[in-house]
C-alpha cells in the first residue's frame, strides 16, 4: 500500500511540476507577444512612425494635407518599405486639413491608429499623435478624442 501511494505522490508532484512549467512558458510567450515592449508592438510603432513621417512629407512636397492613401504613395513610404499597402490594412489613417506644418504643434491631434488584432481587441490601440509620438491608450479615450475632433477629420480604414 505505501508503494501504491509513493507512486501515487510522485506522479502528482511530477503533473504540478509539469504543468506550472507550462503555465510559465505559456506566460511567457503571452508577455513576448502583448507586452508594450514586444516585437509586435514595436512593429506597430514603427509603422506608425512611416505613416506619420509619409503625412508631414506629402504637406511638405505638395503644401497639401494628404487625403487618401494614394497621396501616401507620392513620398518615400514606398521606397521605406516596399510592401506598405499590404501591412496598412489594420491602421485608420484620421486625415486631416488643418494641421500645422510643425508637428510639435500637433501633440493632442490623432493621426492615425492599429485598429485590428489581438494587441487592439484588448481594450487598448496604438495611436500616432501629431508630434509623431506613439502611446498606448485606452479604446474608449481614442473615442473620446476622435469624437472631440471629428468637426475638423474623416477617418477611413484602409
């Protein structure tokens, strides 16, 4: 009988250990991917950085404010990354008319957001502010700001 339970207690100590290893590893991989420092949300970051850049570009070029995403195809975006229209799909250019040529005077105008995948249904969007920063935020804080500027922008998702 004490054979019977010392097996018994083995195997159960080798399922915990086994499963709190998973849970570790599942954590992990969990915090690679959602974190704010992950490649995904760098890779969001980065991209929103070429749209932001692209935006200030065209209103340089032209002394226009792009209002498609043809416009963006006139700058170096291209050239920056050769396959922009297939990753743009999950970002929501906000285009504007009257943004003011230094971007820093920008800082509280909303140029564009991810809208789509897991790091974006988890309550919380990249956003690219019009002084070319990008932050996290809060879903409902982005409908907030949107709605507050909507007298001034139309959004289209791309």
């Amino acid at each position: 009988m004490a054979r019977w339970e010392n097996s018994v207690s083995r195997t159960l100590k080798v399922a915990a250990a086994v499963a709190l290893f998973s849970l570790l590893v599942v954590a992990r991989l969990a915090w690679n991917y959602l974190g704010t420092e992950s490649v995904a949300s760098e890779s969001v970051k980065y991209q929103l950085g070429l749209i932001g850049s692209s935006i200030y570009e065209y209103h340089s070029s032209t002394g226009r404010w792009p209002a498609k995403l043809a416009d963006l195809a006139q700058t170096s975006l291209p050239v920056q990354s050769y396959n922009w229209k297939l990753w743009m799909p999950p970002f929501v250019i906000v285009w504007h008319d009257d943004l003011k040529p230094n971007p820093k005077d920008n800082a509280g105008v909303v140029l564009a957001y991810h809208n789509k995948g897991l790091l974006a249904e988890l309550g919380r969007k990249w956003v690219l502010w019009g002084d070319l920063r990008t932050e996290y935020v809060k879903t409902g804080r982005l409908r907030a700001l949107l709605d507050q500027q909507a007298g001034t922008r139309t959004d289209k998702q791309n």
